[in-house]
C-alpha cells in the first residue's frame, strides 16, 4: 500500500475480534466517546471471518470494516498488521474487541508521544473485566487519580498501546505470521531501533477477555496454537542479532527443556549402566518442585495447571521452531480468484485488495 508522504489522521484506532456481538458494542462506544475530540481520527475494525453478528454491528458506527476470509491464516497479529496497512494516522492505537477503554488514557498516551519523540510506544495499566457485572463498573481512570504523564519504561506493551507511526516505517509492523508473544517480537524490533516503550500509571483499559487458570482453558489455547509463537519467534530471529534479547527475556518458557533433557540423560545412564540413582534424584527433584509449588499456592491444582502450562508451552515452542518463516509481504490476501474488493475514503481509492473485505462509510466489495 502506498500511504501519502504525509499522514492525513492524527490518531487511527485500530480494532481487532472475531465472533465478538457481545462485547463490540462497548468497546465502540468507549472509543468513540473517549477519544479527543479536536483530533482528526478514524477507527478501522478488522474482522477475522465472523460468523455471528459481529459486522452487523460494526457498521451501525462511523467506523471502517475489514473482512478477513477464513481461508487467511488468521490470528492477532494478522488482524493488526492488516489495520495497520490501512491506517492513515501519526500515531496508530490497538485494542482488542473485548476491552473497554478507560477515559483520559488516550489524551495522556499522546501527550506523552507528542513531548518525547524517542518514545516509540505508550501502554497502560489493563485492568481485568467481570463479564457479570455488566457495563456500569467503576471507572478507575477517575477514581484512582494519578499524574498525568507518570510512566516507567517497560519491555514490550501488552495488546492494548499507542505507536507513533513513524516507528513502523522504520523496523516494520505487526509479523501477521507469528500467532503469538506477537507484542513482545515486535517490542523487540522497536526498541532494537532505539526506541523506548512505557507504561502510564493509569488504567488504559478493561480486559474482558482473561482466561481462567484451568486445564480446560490451556487445551484450548493449545487447540488454537497460541503456543507456538514463542518457537516462531526464536526462528524468525536466528540471525538478526536480537536473538540474545529475547532469549534473556523470554527464555523462560524453554527452561522446563532443562529438566526434560535431565530425565532423558538420566534414563540412559539408568539403561545403559543399571545405576538408577541418577534417574531417581531427577525424579525426586522434579516432585519437590511440584510439592513447593503447591504449598506456595496452597492448591495441588494450581500446581499441577502451573507444571501443565510449563508443559504445554514448551511443546508449542518446539513445534513453532520447525514452522517455515515467511517474510510479512507474504502474507495471502488474495483468497479466491474471483474477489477483488477496493478501499475508498473520502471518496479517493487508497489500493485494490484481492480477498479483502472493506465496507462502511463509503466502502463497498466488488465480487
């Protein structure tokens, strides 16, 4: 896409989901309500082929629609490299479809872009969301009254942040490939730039979406083979030089690797020359991990979900380090021979789309 020298919005805001009719709504309002309003802004949604009334929805609002095909690899990062590509803005904001942003964050968040221009990325504070309680849950944003523009520098933002645009030009966007740890990759590549990335001391927004620590949530996330990122990312950055960070950051999910190799070393002295001492100290090392853990947590399962999660990761991360990397421009748009669907805004086409869906406003699919 081939995006004026100049940017023609102050603020995009990019929103991502899937099968999200219950929680869209809300977050469209806050948005809507809670950004500045003398700034010049849009909003892009982008769908990862929903099946309930998610894009009906969607179109009540001024807000561009993006259809991903179900024939797309999709995952979050696919969704924002994508509204990226259509975003027109200085600065380019992401949440996801089950959050709710808090007032003030954002005037706060470009505050802070705006006086500091080495300052790549500003997050905040997600505070966890209770489905049950419905919409009217106290605003922390005003009840916890903090400075206005008191953050520390953080590693990498969590889903919820705004970039200045200016910083993906530089060392690139989103990698629609990775299907997660897809913020802490590209945190990596943006602070690798010189860049720094912070967090406000104020809530940003409400997380809706947290799974519950139990082995039934784990399975499904292993299901939708958000373990794999971790592995894609070791891959992907083999030689790039930003490998050692990560591993110093995140290598924490290979290190169950540590006791696995020690099982397996030690069941082949215990075979090779019948001297299982080694075999049963492995054994017993790995039980009084497992022991301490549930007297810290004071709950066998949590214990066993911790070891579960440790488990699982590191198979994921295996799996994704034999997965191929594909550079972002290959990332398929074009899914039937027959779709082609052109962007308009303001009434110029910005580029053709094969298989992309783009509606609202003036945004129409030609098939």
């Amino acid at each position: 896409m081939n995006r004026p020298s100049q940017y023609s919005k102050d603020l995009s805001c990019v929103i991502i989901g899937k099968n999200a009719e219950k929680s869209i709504a809300r977050l469209l309002d806050s948005v809507i309500s809670r950004t500045p309003p003398e700034m010049a802004t849009e909003i892009i949604y982008v769908d990862s082929a929903s099946t309930d009334r998610t894009v009906e929805i969607v179109r009540r609002y001024p807000v561009e629609v993006v259809q991903l095909s179900p024939q797309q690899p999709l995952c979050a990062s696919a969704g924002r490299f994508v509204g990226t590509r259509y975003a027109s803005g200085k600065y380019v904001a992401f949440f996801d479809s089950d959050m709710e942003l808090f007032d003030g964050w954002l005037e706060r968040a470009l505050e802070v872009l705006d006086g500091h221009p080495e300052i790549g990325v500003v997050s905040g504070v997600q505070v966890a969301g209770d489905p049950a309680a419905g919409p009217k849950q106290p605003d922390l944003s005003r009840s916890e009254s903090r400075v206005a523009c008191e953050y520390i520098d953080i590693r990498f933002a969590g889903s919820a942040a705004v970039f200045r645009r200016e910083v993906f030009d530089q060392v690139g966007t989103w990698n629609p490939f990775i299907v997660s740890d897809e913020e802490p990759e590209l945190c990596l590549r943006i602070r690798g730039a010189g860049y720094r990335i912070v967090e406000l001391a104020c809530p940003s927004v409400r997380h809706f979406g947290y799974s519950p620590p139990t082995l039934s949530a784990l399975l499904a996330r292993r299901r939708r083979l958000l373990f794999l990122g971790y592995g894609q990312v070791i891959r992907y950055h083999l030689r790039t030089g930003l490998l050692g960070v990560y591993l110093r950051e995140r290598g924490w999910v290979v290190s169950p690797l540590l006791a696995a190799l020690a099982a397996v070393v030690a069941g082949f002295v215990c075979v090779i020359f019948g001297n299982v001492v080694w075999l049963a100290g492995v054994l017993c090392a790995m039980a009084l991990v497992v022991m301490l853990d549930m007297v810290r947590c004071r709950s066998f399962y949590k214990a066993i979900f911790h070891i579960s999660h440790r488990g699982l990761i590191l198979e994921g991360t295996i799996r994704g380090l034999f997965l191929r990397p594909h550079p972002p421009s290959e990332y398929p748009c074009k899914t039937q021979e027959a779709d082609r669907c052109v962007a308009v805004r303001g009434g110029a086409r910005l580029e053709e789309l094969p298989g992309v869906s783009v509606a609202g406003r003036t945004e129409r699919c030609e098939s």
